[in-house]
C-alpha cells in the first residue's frame, strides 16, 4: 500500500481508501464488515461514510466494521459528513453518527455537497464555519473539511476561508478536465485531496472499450482507471465504493501491481483522453428532486447512453427507458424549466437541454 500525507496534518493516509455509499448487501452485516477487514488487512486506512449513504445504515454498518478493526488492532481513519448548517442540528446529527460509528470522534468531518456559491453563502450565514471550529475544539472531531461538486474558480471562495484541511472532489479519467482548476487550487493551498468517483460512478467499468487508452500491458480498465488517478501526486486517497469482497480484493491487486508513469506520460495520457467523455452524469441522484415528479436520474442515464453509443442509435434513448426503467421519453416534456434540478446537480450539467432533447424522442 502506497500512503501520502494528508495535507498539513501529518497524517498518512492510504491512496486507497474504502468508500462506503455502494455495499452490494448492506444489511448483511457480518459480509459489509468482511469487507472492510479485507481492505485493511490490505493496507487502507481511510474509510468514509455518510449519513445519507443507505439511509443512516452504512454509519451502522461501519460501527461493526471499525469495532472489529480495533478488535484485530487495524489501524484506521474514520470520515463522514453532515448536510446540516446550524449549530443545534449540526450537533444533533453528530452526536447520532459518533454512537452509530462507535467512535469518541470522527477523524475528518465534511460539510457536505456544496454544489453552489449560493449553497455555501445560505450555509455559511447558518453558522456552519463556527461549529465546526467548536467541534473541533471540543474534541468531537479531529479534522474540518468539505467535500465540494464546484467546477474552475469556484471553488476558490471556499478554500479562501482558511479553516479546511482537506477536500473531497470528483475526479476521474473521463471529467479531469472540467475538474483541473479546481484540483489546481486544491493543491496550492496544500490541501488534503480526496478524490469520490474515481472511476466516473460506474461509467469506466461499464464501457471499457471507451477507455482502452489508459491501458498498459494486461491492465484491466478499473487497474488502469486508479493507475491513472495514482499517478497524480497531489491526490492523497482515491475512495472506491465497493459492491463485494471481491471487489475489494481487485482494488488490492491493482494497488500492488501498480507501476507509477512519470509526469511526462501522465501529461501525454490526459491529452489523450477523449473530449466526447465529458459530461456523463455519475449517477449521483442529487438531482432527485423534481417538483413534478419527473424521474430525472433515470432520464440522465438514459442520455448517458445516447453520450456513449458508438453506433449512433436513434433509439437507444427510448429503449433505455423503456425496458431499463419502465419509463416514457414523453415524460421529460413535464419540465417546466424550473431550475432546480441543475441547481442540485453535482456536475453542472445542462440537464433542461437533456431533457428538451429526450422529449423529442419517438
């Protein structure tokens, strides 16, 4: 296992860490803990959950798993987040979360999902930067940060707070180049850089043959994906979600075979990825929250097989939806445009345009 230091903190965190937001069977216990055993015999030291993450069970779940890695005397560094703002529920939700993980405090603490300048002034005027500056004084947690879905120079206010050790961020071999500035101000402030999605939610393993790029040797694409990501020396974990045991067990395999490229080659790679890549959504469902009920998560991923047809089928769209999701394409001409779809999306993505572009679709 490869660590790196985590910002100016001094702690040493494993470039994998293990993401716990997609356990293929969250409530098999004794296999989600399995799996978190694994990882750190593995090496991983860094495991991160959420409250929102299965509802409040995989907080639940990690409560076992990190009780049975202080049993078999693993080391471990425990992350979560809160979505709250204010004082009172902030404290609320923490005090939950530290009986739920098992834990006299959480290693690093996230504000959670700023997806706007506006998101991050409502919460700030909330109160959210002094509470955690007390949490952190009281012990309650050890390192304040944030995870943030801002793109180029926006995420610039954030870091200009001067309070954050580390960021959490979407980065991967399909959306690097949307995400460079904001990776670039992350590192000049000598951040903690904790990259979510390294694998673009699923998309990479699902279309292998889009990234075959990336591939050196006999590399698999997952192999290649995090070779990729671990070749950049300013990330300190790259958080997978794993599914089962075995997909931990390839991670492990692929971080042991790992052979790192120079600057030089990683330079030439990122000119070689393919620009048609940009803009896939990752599947997030932060979007989830039409108020006319439009099921627009499904209709990004429909359009997000339109994005990947390599034969330019007309249909594909609509057979997406159809056989996939039981749904009508004519559903997305309910948009009224109101807006807060793309307000909650992660990505920032043009998702009234999609939707006008699948409502077209016969």
């Amino acid at each position: 296992m490869i660590y790196r230091e985590y910002g100016q903190t001094g702690k040493k965190l494993s470039l994998l860490g293990f993401g716990g937001m997609r356990f293929g069977s969250i409530d098999d216990h004794d296999e989600c803990v399995k799996m978190m055993v694994t990882a750190a015999q593995g090496g991983v030291n860094y495991f991160d959950t959420a409250p929102e993450y299965f509802g409040i069970k995989s907080e639940t779940v990690f409560g076992k798993g990190l009780a049975e890695l202080r049993r078999l005397k693993l080391p471990y560094y425990c992350s979560t987040k809160t979505f709250e703002s204010d004082e009172k529920a902030i404290r609320s939700e923490l005090d939950a979360q530290l009986k739920r993980l098992d834990v006299p405090a959480v290693d690093f603490y996230h504000i959670w999902c700023v997806t706007s300048l506006e998101n991050w002034g409502a919460r700030k005027k909330d109160g959210v930067l002094n509470t955690f500056r007390k949490l952190k004084e009281e012990g309650l947690i050890k390192h304040i940060c944030i995870s943030s879905h801002l793109i180029a120079d926006e995420i610039n206010e954030l870091l200009m707070e001067g309070v954050f050790e580390g960021v959490l961020f979407g980065y991967s071999a399909y959306n690097h180049r949307t995400r460079e500035t904001a990776f670039q101000a992350i590192k000049e402030k000598k951040l903690g850089a904790v990259v979510m999605n390294p694998l673009g939610g699923g998309v990479i393993p699902q279309h292998p043959e889009l990234f075959e790029f990336l591939k050196r040797g006999d590399e698999g694409v997952v192999q290649a994906a995090l070779s990729f990501l671990w070749d950049h020396q300013d990330i300190t974990v790259t958080l997978v979600g794993f599914q089962t045991d075995a997909h931990v067990k390839e991670a492990l395999a692929s971080m042991n075979a790992y052979k790192p490229r120079s600057e030089k080659e990683l330079d030439v790679l990122k000119e070689a990825s393919s620009g048609s890549l940009e803009g896939i959504c990752t599947g997030c469902i932060y979007c989830d929250n039409c108020p006319h009920g439009i099921h627009i998560p499904q209709l990004m991923d429909a359009y997000n097989q339109k994005m990947l047809d390599t034969k330019s089928n007309p249909q594909i769209m609509k057979n997406r939806l159809r056989f996939h999701w039981g749904l009508d394409p004519a559903e997305a001409a309910m948009c009224t445009a109101c807006g807060a779809c793309e307000q909650a999306c992660t990505q920032h993505l043009n998702i009234i345009e999609r939707l006008q572009e699948i409502a077209l679709v016969q």
